[in-house]
C-alpha cells in the first residue's frame, strides 16, 4: 500500500461517516459496472438480431429463386415428354 492508501484507509476506520460513503461508492460503481455489461450485451445480441435477419432475407430470396426454378425445370420436363 502506499502512504496516501495507509491514511484513507486509516481514516475509513476512525470515522463511520467516510465508511459509509465509502461503501454507497463502491455499491454505486458496482451498479454502474453492471448496467455497462448489460448495455454491452443488449448491443451484441441487437447486431447478432440484424446480421440473423439479414441471413433470413438472404434464404427467403433464394428459397424463392428454388421455386421459380423447379417450376422452371418441371415445365422443361413436360415440354420434353412425349405427347400421347
């Protein structure tokens, strides 16, 4: 420890005012840290939300394209059949 960290803590035994303000300091930073991670969190998960819907859109459009060519195909097949 040093000096000045010697007396604060020196001071924090002598007097129950400076403990308490003390301790709402540290609950406080607790509370501010916490609320940080949450925020951090809720921003990571909105951008994995986005980059989600952006892949959906990406499989929606191609599962239509699919569609659009099986139809395509089927259509070939039939004109390829012989005609009874």
């Amino acid at each position: 420890m040093s000096f000045s960290s010697d007396m604060f803590a020196l001071e924090l035994k002598k007097d129950p005012s400076i403990r308490q303000v003390y301790k709402l300091a540290t609950s406080i930073h607790g509370i501010f840290e916490q609320a940080s991670e949450k925020i951090l969190m809720t921003d990571r998960l909105r951008r994995e939300a986005v980059d989600y819907e952006k892949k959906l859109g990406s499989i929606t459009s191609r599962g239509m394209s699919l569609e659009k060519l099986q139809a395509d195909l089927d259509r070939c097949h039939q004109a390829r059949e012989p005609k009874s």
